[in-house]
C-alpha cells in the first residue's frame, strides 16, 4: 500500500464549496437546525465550522532482516534452506511452536496427552502382510520369522497367524478462528492434503513419517485423527500433525509442479501474520500484514511490513545496521563469523546482542572401542583415566574464552540443564580439580618418572611400560570458537601431565563416514564436536548398536565405541516408555547418570545462539528449544 491514501470527491454544483471544505478537513457540516417558535418557524443561523488540522499520516512500521543468503524456496516440502525457514515463520505461525524445550499449541486447542485421552494406546491385531514396526525399530512387512514386539511387550517371531501388538492413536483439534489469509477457513482437510502432498516427495525425514503412518484422516471439519502402525511409539506426538495446506488453492496442482508453481515456491498462502508481497530474486523479499490474522485482536503482529535482505558478510551486516538500513542481524551471519566489528558496533552503541543458550552442546570424544586394525595403545578405556581427564578441563574457562559472550555454559550431560528431563540429582559431576586428576592417573599407572613434564605408564594395564601420555585431537578447522576451545585443552591436559597435539580437519574428511573416516570409523584418540539435539533426551547416540561397523558406517552415533549393557537398558527403557509415565522418565534421569559416570565423552558447554539488533528493536525473544529466531516474530517492534 502506499503511505498517502488520496480521496476523491464527487459534488453538485451547489454544494461544491461546502463539501469541497469537508473534504479536505475530513469534518461533517452541521445540518440547519429547526427552532420551536409560536410563529411559523425559522431557520437558526448555521454555525461556521471551526478550521482543523490534516493528520499526519502515520508511517507503515517496517523492520528489515539481514541474513545470509537467500531462500531455496518457499513450499514446505520442497526441502527449504534455514534462509527459508527463517521466511516461513512469518507466514505461518506454528503450527506448534517449541518453547523451554516443550511443544506449545499455536493452532491447536491443546496438545494430545494420555491424560486427557486424546493419545490412546490400542491393542490392535496384525497379520501376515500387515506393515508393522520390526525390533530394529524399522517399518517391515509382517512374515514369517520376521521379529516383532507384541502387546506384552515380548520380542516374538511371526511364524503365521495372529499377532497382537501395541498401536498410539493421537487426535488433534483445530482453534475455530484460524483462516487463511486469503480468508477462507483452515479445516483439518488442509492437514490430511498435507499428508496427502508429504507421500509424493522422496525425502528421507518426510517418509520417515510417513512409513510409520497407517492413516491420518479427518473426522470433522476441526479434528485429525493419526494412527501409527503397530508397533510404534512415536514419542514426540506433536510431530505427528501434518502442517495444512491451502487444498482449496492447491488441489488441483500436481505435486512435483508445486516445487516451481509461484503459489507454493514463491508465495505459498499462509495463516500466520505476514504475507509475500514480493520477492525480488537476488534482492530482497517484502512480506507484508496479513489481515486475517487470528491474533489480530491482541493487536498483533506489531510491524506492517518486513523485508529479508540477503547480505554475503557480517561486516557488512553491521555497517547497514547502524546505517539504519537493517534492523536484525540473522544467526547465520554471525555464526562462524569474527564479531569484531559486531562487537565494536555494540560498544559504540549501535547494536545490542540477543542472546540465549542453545540444544547444541560441544563434547570431547574419547576413542575407547577403537576399530579392530588400529594399532595405538587404548589410551581411555579404564574410566578412571576419562574421569581424570574431565577434572583436568577448566570447563568454566572453556565457556569463557570459546565465544567470549554470555550463553555458552557449561553442561554436564547429553540433556541440558533446563530440560524438563535433565536429571541434575542424579549425575556425576567432575568439576575443575587438576590435582584430583592428577592423582587418579597415578593410581592408574600414569607417572611423570623421568621428569620430562609427560607422563608414562608404569603397569598400565593393556599398555606397555614407558609409553608416553601423548595423543592427538582432532577437530574441525576455520572455526575460532572451537580453535580457542582446544587451546585450553592443551593448556589444561599438559599441567596434568598429558601431552596433546591438536589436528584440525576439513568438515567433510571429519565427519565422513567409516571405515575411512577417522572419527566415525573409531580411528581416534580425542575427538571435538558438537551434536544438536531436538526436543527430546538423546540417549540413543550412545547405544551400543549405534557403534560404527561394516553394518552401519554411514548412519552410527556413538563414534566413541562406548559399549555399556547398563546404560542400553535404561536408555531402551526410556524410550520405549511414553511421554509423561514415570517409567519415561525415571529411566531417561538412570541413563544420564551411567553416562556422566562412564564418560564415553566429555561435554563441555553450550553453543550460544546470537542475533543482533538495532537498539530500537523490541519483542526478539531466542529460546534454547527453538532452531529459529523469528519463531515469535509477530511479536517483533520498532520505535523509529
């Protein structure tokens, strides 16, 4: 819209004068008046009207994202780049935001809970052909020898028949006041195309759902019914909603054709509180309010427009900033990036930093189960030398120097210290204590005998006598956070008697798989990285079939080679268990406390997430469970 709205006036001539000065002071004239009199009556003069003044016309609010590159596209299941996530989340709100590490409903009534009866546990009776979930927690065709969890929970063997397992049916219900934002109602029709569109594209993440869906239909205009195939629990239900789509626009498209048509790549119909005015490719893309939006009576969103700007660099992110041409600095210019000119623009007064901890967390690796070919000594497979090792780490100077900003705090599992499921009394705690180190290494057979300031062993077991204490991290390059992280390890490990050479990397020989890969083909002696979690406790990555092997190179977690039966079977307890049972939860507190106390790695602390605004910039809230920044952006103001 343009700023000045102009109005035309339409008149007869004889009243061109009056309502020509209506027109333009925007003022009624008063109508003549009658007055009681006891003769006939008389007309009472008619008042002149006072002068006023136009109003100003008020400027549209407008904010202007700067990140660092431009989206992919804009259709959900076209495989959308962070840079299109980041667009997405204004056009559609939700569907179910995750705040505190916990779903919130943002179109739904509620969230599905056992307690309220919208998630049901079914016994249901399968047979052969049926598709079902296999002890491998693989989808698989029910026939004969084909292995199978049944409703008391036993591992079976189909051999023909009958079987009867477990099934979670989940119900979700619409809020009756969302609509899109071409006005027509969103109906839980628009969630069952979604599902519909979801099995036409060959994404691993997509079919992973879909593979374990046996229906997904609507029962009234509101409410959508899924169903998982036998077997499954699908712990996190809220996944199992399928985001609407607009059918009434849509239906009739194939849906390879989507991935180009303009109404779902470049300006797909929402229901959040923005809508695509324009996308100028290699330029900019302009949302603007969507009138329709459901919260508009909480005044909501507060900005009339908001641009995306794609800027290559964060220098130059920061000159526009404080040029006022860009009022929010994305994570992904700042990530990886020098904040020197960032943090320059802050002490001038230019910029403020929003920040928060994250769901990534960097650990240190320990290679215990090494690959069966490699050769050098088992430096950490007696625990007490892993223990030793984490009270040598300054975890504290870790957080301090890696980003040198607030959010990077220590952390002490696999599940941060503000998740619901973090089992704070319960773990094993190594804080910063060298000489208690120090000592535990010499009651292994670690000692400094020939003063060289490296230690050697003396009666190590598995180990020869008078090998030295030296090993080598490896880690990734051109990334000074992680640079300054294994600084400090040297410096730490060497005052404990531990010689240490660090080897950076490129990501893709890092991170590539076994038996080649160093890392993931167990051919290491420390390893740091850095996981990132979803919502859930992510003990999994440490299950002892998640070991890389000629089975599973190219998809294994546990990196390390940790084996524990201890910890799988409190791990395999938790997650076999549902949401918000004790079982679930008193199992996943076990497993963290194994883990902390065999130490298959280290963790060290949490990735800060960073975003910077203009000083006049409110409402940018970054939640650790939130991937994204603009998650509540119609929350987002700005004072001009």
């Amino acid at each position: 819209m343009n700023r000045l709205s102009i109005v035309v006036c339409v008149v007869f001539p004889l009243l061109i004068v009056s309502l020509f000065a209506a027109c333009q002071a925007q003022t009624p004239v008063p109508l003549p008046t009658l007055v009681p009199t006891i003769g006939p009556p008389t007309l009472a003069p008619t008042p002149i009207p006072l002068p006023t003044s136009t109003p100003t016309p008020v400027p549209p609010k407008e904010l202007t994202v700067c990140q660092a590159s431009e989206p992919n596209t804009l259709f959900i299941y076209g495989s959308p780049s962070r840079a299109a996530l980041n667009v997405l989340e204004a056009i559609y709100d939700g569907p179910i935001d995750s705040y505190g590490y916990e779903f919130r409903p943002v179109i739904l009534e509620k969230l599905p809970s056992l307690a309220d009866g919208d998630v049901s546990l079914r016994t249901v009776r399968v047979k052969e052909g049926d598709t079902v979930m296999g002890v491998d927690d693989l989808p698989v065709e029910l026939l004969p020898d084909v292995s199978v969890r049944n409703a008391d929970g036993r591992d079976v063997t189909f051999e023909g028949g009958v079987v009867t397992m477990t099934q979670v049916v989940v119900t979700f219900t619409l809020r009756p006041d969302i609509t899109w934002a071409d006005g027509q109602p969103l109906t839980a029709h628009d969630s069952r195309y979604s599902f519909e569109l979801a099995r036409e594209f060959d994404h691993p993440a997509l079919q992973a759902l879909v593979e374990r869906t046996l229906s997904y239909n609507p029962i009234d205009e509101r409410t959508v019914v899924w169903a998982g195939i036998p077997g499954y629990r699908n712990l996190l239900y809220p996944q199992s909603f399928y985001s609407p789509l607009p059918r009434h626009v849509w239906g009739g498209s194939d849906a390879e054709r989507l991935l180009s048509a303009e109404v779902a790549h470049q300006k797909p119909l929402g229901w959040g509180p923005f809508v695509v005015e324009e996308w100028i490719e290699g330029e900019h893309i302009k949302l603007i309010r969507n009138a329709k939006y459901f919260r508009a009576s909480e005044g909501l969103p507060h900005l009339d427009r908001v641009m995306f700007r794609f800027v290559p660099d964060l220098g130059q992110a920061v000159n526009l900033l404080e040029a006022g041409e860009c009022d929010i600095i994305a994570q992904d210019l700042i990530e990886g990036s020098d904040l020197t000119p960032l943090l320059a623009a802050v002490e001038r007064g230019g910029a403020r930093l929003v920040s928060s901890s994250s769901s990534e967390w960097e650990h240190l690796d320990f290679g215990i189960g090494r690959a069966g070919w490699v050769t050098r000594p088992d430096f950490f497979g007696d625990v007490r030398v892993r223990q030793a090792v984490a009270m040598c780490v300054d975890r504290e100077r870790v957080a301090q120097e890696a980003f040198k900003l607030e959010g990077a705090d220590v952390v002490h599992s696999y599940v941060p210290p503000d998740h619901p499921l973090y089992a704070d009394a319960r773990l094993y705690r190594w804080d910063y204590d060298p000489l208690a180190g120090i000592s535990l290494l010499e009651e292994v057979g670690w000692t400094d005998q020939n003063g060289d300031g490296i230690r050697e062993a003396h009666g190590v077991s598995g180990i020869a006598d008078f090998v030295p204490f030296s090993v080598t991290l490896l880690t990734t390059g051109d990334y000074p956070p992680r640079e300054r992280v294994a600084h400090v390890l040297s410096e730490n490990l060497a005052a404990c008697g531990i010689g240490l050479a660090v080897e950076y990397l490129s990501a893709g020989d890092f991170f590539s798989d076994g038996p080649d890969g160093l890392v993931f083909g167990r051919q290491f002696e420390l390893a740091l990285f850095s996981w990132m979690n979803g919502l859930d406790a992510p003990c999994g990555l440490y299950l002892s079939t998640e070991i890389p092997g000629p089975e599973n190179w190219w998809a294994a977690s546990n990196n390390p080679g940790y084996a524990s039966e201890d910890y799988d079977a409190a791990c395999l307890t938790a997650l076999e268990a549902l949401p918000g049972t004790e079982t679930f939860t008193r199992f996943h507190h076990e497993a963290q406390r194994i883990f902390t106390h065999d130490l298959p790695v280290l963790p060290l602390i949490s990735v800060p997430k960073l975003v910077a605004v203009r000083p006049e910039v409110s409402g940018v809230m970054l939640d650790p469970g939130e991937y994204l920044e603009l998650w509540n952006i119609e929350a987002f103001d700005v004072d001009r």
